[in-house]
C-alpha cells in the first residue's frame, strides 16, 4: 500500500470492515494509523486478531456488523481510510447492502480520505479451473479425534457483484472511484 505517497493517514481513525484475523488491520497500523476500528461479526477471529495486535495500542477489535457499525463507530467526516478486503463484500446477505454500506462510508470519510474495496466479481465469464468457483461456498472440515475422522460441512451464498455495477454505486454514494482493476489472481481492487 502506498497511501503515504498518495495522502496522510495521521488525520483520523482507519476503520477496517470485516478484518477478519487482521492481516490489513495490522498492515493499517503499520502505515502510522493512529487509531484502527477493526470490525467482524466473528468472536473467534477478533480473538485472534486481538493477540496478533496486543503490542499496539492503535487497535480496537468492535463485534459488530459492518453494514451498520460505521455511523455508530465514527463521526461523520472523520475517518482516514476504510478497507472492506479479502472478498469480504460479497459476504452480505442483499445486494442492496452495498449502496447502503457506500452510503455510511461517503458521510464517515474525511476529505481526501481513502476507501480500498477487494472482492472477486462472479459475475465474469469464467475459464479453465476458474469455472468451478461456486456462488454457493461449501466448507468441508475434516478434523482426526483420537485417530477417528470427522467431517464438518457448512456453506453460505456469496453476492455476485459486477465491477462496473460496484463503480456505478461508489459514484451515485459520491465516492470518485480513481482505480478499478483485477489483479494477476482475478481480485477485482476498488479504490476511490
Ligand atoms: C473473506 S473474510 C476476509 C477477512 C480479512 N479482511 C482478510 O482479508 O483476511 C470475510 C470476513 O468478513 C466477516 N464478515 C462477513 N459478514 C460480515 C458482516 N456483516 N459484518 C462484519 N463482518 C462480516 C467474516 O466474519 C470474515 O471474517
């Protein structure tokens, strides 16, 4: 990431939107954020994230639900920078989700703050091994207890979400998208 070169991220708090176990949190307070929100809906990943980050004092770890922490978590036009990564986008359960969750992000940014958005567009024409990415994910959790196997299965829907569609909603939530793009692993990067 090279926000420093592109604008400061000292000004106010970065909000990190499902952080998971905090791979961009932890990359948030490595770039000199003062203070980052790092939001999921999992206990067990925050868990994780919280001793991943027990030397920085910057991180607070918020159980919540990224579609509404934004307005509760920061006043509006305070925010540094908001990451919603690792194909966390897809996960919402409407895709009317996302123009209200752009909306919620347009009022907490500071001017000249930053919004960093990566998602995988299912919506592509897909090849080769690619065709088998399934829109209904399945899990399938083999675990060995005193030298028998078990198998966990679960699965979950994931929103297919065009990239010309995600920059159409970053403009109507007045978020001038400057970088649209998919790179070598077919991650779509959305940076207004
Ligand atoms: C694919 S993971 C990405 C995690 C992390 N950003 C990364 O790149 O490693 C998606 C994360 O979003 C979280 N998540 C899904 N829906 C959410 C919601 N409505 N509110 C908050 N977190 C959510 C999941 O618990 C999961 O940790």
């Amino acid at each position: 990431m090279t926000w420093k070169a592109a604008g400061s991220l000292d000004g106010g708090p970065a909000i990190d939107l499902g952080c998971g176990s905090g791979a961009q949190t932890l990359a948030l307070v490595r770039l000199g954020s003062p203070a980052v929100i790092a939001v999921d809906t999992s206990r067990r990943l925050l868990d994780e994230l919280v001793t991943y980050a027990q030397d920085s004092a910057v991180v607070r770890a918020v159980h919540g639900d990224l579609r509404t922490v934004l307005p509760e978590a920061a006043e509006p036009g305070m925010v540094a920078a908001v990451v919603c990564m690792g194909d966390t986008l897809p996960h919402l359960p409407a895709k009317a989700d996302v123009p209200v969750l752009l909306g919620h992000i347009s009022r907490a940014l500071a001017s000249g703050g930053h919004l960093v958005v990566t998602y995988r567009d299912l919506t592509v024409e897909l090849r080769g091994t690619d065709r088998f990415i399934p829109v209904i994910v399945h899990d399938l959790l083999h675990t060995r207890t005193n030298g028998s196997w078990q198998q966990q299965t679960s699965s979950y829907s994931k929103l297919r979400i065009a990239s010309s569609w995600l920059v159409e909603q970053c403009r109507a939530a007045g978020l001038d998208v400057r970088h649209d793009a998919a790179d070598a692993r077919g991650m779509r990067i959305c940076t207004p």
